[in-house]
C-alpha cells in the first residue's frame, strides 16, 4: 500500500500555531470563575446546568470558611474562550488571565 511510504503528517498536534506571534500568546492558559457557593450542594446544582467542561474547586477563605468555586477548564485560544463564555452568560463570572 503506498499510503504505508508516506510520512505520518497527522500524528502531528492540531493546536500548531498558525502564525509565529501566536507562539508566546498560546503559552497562557485562561479559564473562567464562573461562581462562588458558599453550600457544596448550591455548587453541584449549578454545575449540574453547565456541561463537562467545568468542575468545582473547594477554596478555603481567609476566615477559614469553606467556599465552592465553579471553575472552567483551561483553554488556550479565544475562540475556546468565547465559547464557554456562552455557556456561563447567566453567571457573573470572571476571566482569569484573559487573552
């Protein structure tokens, strides 16, 4: 089979920068804080409207007190960004090192 010879250009990553600017730019991972439960239970019910591409981080306040933050994953590229920003629009959520 011929296809055998040719070189394996599809084992490479998707993610290649397309531009030499964008080199430092991908570097940076952003996320989105979409809220803060003071109850694991608020947390698990608003996780529970968004999909898999979010999780809840338990923090700890300065008082002590226990908090629920939902966090999204970390993307690398706007047009990521942009679309978890759909899904968090009902949300006073935060960009964390945005692009």
């Amino acid at each position: 089979n011929p296809a055998d010879n040719k070189p394996k250009e599809e084992n490479k990553p998707a993610e290649a920068p397309k531009s030499g600017e964008e080199n430092t730019e991908t570097k940076k991972k952003s996320y989105i804080r979409v809220a803060t439960y003071n109850k694991k239970s608020d947390a698990d019910e608003a996780l529970k409207k968004l999909d898999g591409d979010f999780k809840i981080r338990s923090s700890k306040t300065s008082s002590g007190k226990e908090v629920y933050i939902i966090v999204s994953k970390t993307v690398s590229s706007n047009e990521e960004l942009e679309k978890l920003k759909g899904k968090v629009k009902n949300y006073t959520y935060q960009i964390i090192n945005p692009k």
